[in-house]
C-alpha cells in the first residue's frame, strides 16, 4: 500500500515567476519504498517534471543508484559509459563512488575523505573556461552567466538518462550572484550561489506558433559523434545556449574512431510516458545536423544552430526558468527527457560544495510524436 502521508505540492515559485512545473514531494520512505509508493512519485515526477525531496542527506549512494535505476531498471550503466576521455569537456567534472559507480561526485573545493574516495579535489565549471565572452574577474564574485544547457546524456553510443538525481550533501550558504545574460536582450535574474538551472521543454513547445510546432514534430536531430571531444576548443554563447560558429570543432581524423551505428538522431520533440504531451528536446551545443520531414538534411552547421537558437531562445527568459535554491539534505530528481538544465555559479576560496549525483543510459531512446499526434 501507498504511504497515506505522501504529498505532493507546487515547488514554491521566485518572485515574477511563471514557470508551470517544480514539486516538492513528502512522507516517503526512499530507503523502504514500496511499489506504490514509487508509482506515487513517478507520477509526480512526470507531471511535475523537477521534484525536491528534502532532509535526504542521511540516503546511501546505493539506495540514491536503486531510485533513479527504477524510473529504468533494464539500464545499469553510468549515462557517459565506464571511462570519459581526457580531452573530453566533462572530464575534469566528475568523480565516481569507487563502491556505486554509477553515481558521481560533483562540486567544488578540496575534500579530505568521502564514499571511499580520498583527497579529492572539486571542480564547479565555470563559465569563463567554455564562454567566448565571459564576465571581468573583478566582477566574477557578483555575477555569473549560465553555463550550459543540456540535457544529461553522451549523445553518442548511448541514449539520454530517462531521470537523474542530485543529492545536496554540502552547501556553503548566504551568497546570491546576478546572472546576466549578455545576449543583447537586456535579460538578468538574481540567483542563489551555484544553483541549478532549470526550463520546461514542454512550456517551450507550448510557445511555438502552429508552423514551428509542425516543424519541430517532423525534424529529427542528428548529433555530432564524441560531441564532448568535437566541441571542446569551441566557445559557448554567454547565455549557455549554443555555440559559436567560429570553426573550433575538431576535425573527424583528430577524434576517436566514429562508428556510424553509434551516432545519434533522436526527434526534436520527446513525448511524456506519463501525460503524453511534447517537449522540445533539442542539444544545442552538440547538434550537428537536421534532418528534415521531406528528408532534406540541414548541414551548414551555422545555419542548424542559428535555426536552433531561435526555437529555443524564448524558454529561457527569467520568469520561465526555475532557479533552485540548494538546502543541504535535498535530493531532486528530474525528467531528462523533459526539462533542460544548467549548472550556474562560481565559488570563491573556501567555499566547499558536495553533490552526489546519478544517471544511467536509458535502455531506449526518447519517444517522439505518434503519428497521430495533432498538439497544437
């Protein structure tokens, strides 16, 4: 039987906010969670899409690897595979629980002992080692820009986590920076230091006028193979949306061998298991070609992103992203292939933050439109 204290109410909302997803979730027992209970909180996760559960801080690495492989038990591999290769962007972000290796130590600082790993030092990505115009040093402590936007995925031999959690073990408190999106737009959001950033790919979809919803049911994106190796001398724009197309990415003979079944062409718009209703679901930092209805291919890489840009650039204006303020024990749990979502923040000297988070390759790629889908 189902927990007769589980709750599941609206995510307090930012000032000026008008995001329509974010829930908190109570009165379960994620050690001891029956089947009902979990279908309880799938249903929340997919209707709700980002679900906070607080007070977690005391879950083991081993029951946070046993929830998150639930919402996909036919998978058991960490969503980048056993190894990221050393030129890849990811590969100074991540630790790996020698005991659980499906989950990663994510954060920043110096830690002395955890999980079974030992002076480790954590590293927060910031914006000023990916974005080709990042903020001044002397302004860095007060303001900061998206990082970037993405879904967790390799977006190459395997397919997007269906959910991934974030557990907030430590997090250093107080500090709030500006994030300003230097985009020409004006456009800037007061946020919590080193939140994570979320939008809805299904509001996104929502927003679309009835000619770019047809466009976006019948494309299909094609990515690029080892994105995280191509991209890596490429420049990112400053509101973490995209790349600049200035001709950095990496050449197919200065990357690991491309083996053509493993390169990756999922639907621009992913369909909810639960609510059946579309996301626009598109990558855009690893995009490298668009497949059209009538079959034409896109492949002016400029031109794909700048297409892109344009679809996507509306999610993201401040009253429709979900900025969360991080409190330590909270465990939150989103739906990949749904919500869209950015690291954000630089930490100072002596500001120390430690996150354990978990994914794994879904065990199927995203499902895109019925054809009888008519979403308007």
């Amino acid at each position: 039987m189902a927990s007769e204290s589980f709750s599941c109410q609206p995510i307090a909302r930012p000032a000026g906010s008008d995001i329509d997803f974010g829930a908190e979730v109570t009165g379960l027992d994620l050690e001891n969670l029956t089947d009902d209970d979990f279908d309880k909180l799938r249903g929340a996760l997919y209707e709700n899409q980002v679900v906070v559960i607080r007070n977690q801080k005391q879950l083991t690495p081993k029951a946070q690897y046993s929830l998150t492989r639930r919402f996909d038990p036919e998978t058991d591999i960490y969503s980048h595979g056993k190894s990221i290769d050393k030129r890849s962007v990811l590969h100074a972000d991540l630790k790996t629980i020698p005991h659980q290796p499906q989950v990663q130590v994510i954060g920043h600082g110096f830690v002395k002992s955890f999980e079974g790993l030992e002076n480790i030092q954590l590293k927060h990505p910031h914006h000023k080692t990916f974005h080709k115009h990042p903020i001044s040093p002397e302004k860095d402590a007060d303001f900061t820009h998206f990082y970037r936007w993405h879904i967790d995925s390799a977006m190459y031999d395997l397919d997007p986590p269906m959910v991934t959690s974030l557990l907030a073990v430590s997090v250093p408190g107080g500090r709030r920076q500006t994030l300003l999106y230097d985009d020409g737009t004006g456009a800037q959001m007061d946020v919590p230091l080193g939140t994570t950033a979320f939008f809805s790919g299904y509001r996104l979809y929502d927003l679309l006028s009835d000619d770019e919803k047809e466009f976006v049911r019948g494309s299909k994106v094609e990515y690029a193979a080892h994105p995280y190796i191509w991209m890596s001398k490429a420049k990112a724009r400053s509101n973490g949306l995209g790349l600049f197309s200035d001709g950095l990415e990496l050449p197919e003979d200065q990357l690991p061998a491309v083996e053509g079944d493993k390169v990756r062409v999922y639907p621009m718009a992913w369909r909810n298991p639960v609510t059946g209703k579309l996301a626009v679901m598109v990558y855009p930092t690893p995009i490298r070609r668009i497949h059209l209805a009538d079959g034409t291919v896109l492949e002016d890489l400029a031109e794909v992103r700048e297409l892109v840009y344009k679809l996507q650039r509306r999610a993201i204006d401040p009253h429709l992203v979900y900025p969360h303020d991080w409190k330590e024990g909270d465990l939150v749990l989103f739906n990949n292939h749904g919500v869209m979502h950015s690291i954000v923040g630089s930490f100072g000297e002596g500001e120390t933050r430690i996150f354990r988070q978990c994914n794994m390759a879904a065990s199927r790629p995203p499902q895109g439109p019925l054809v009888e889908t008519v979403q308007s």
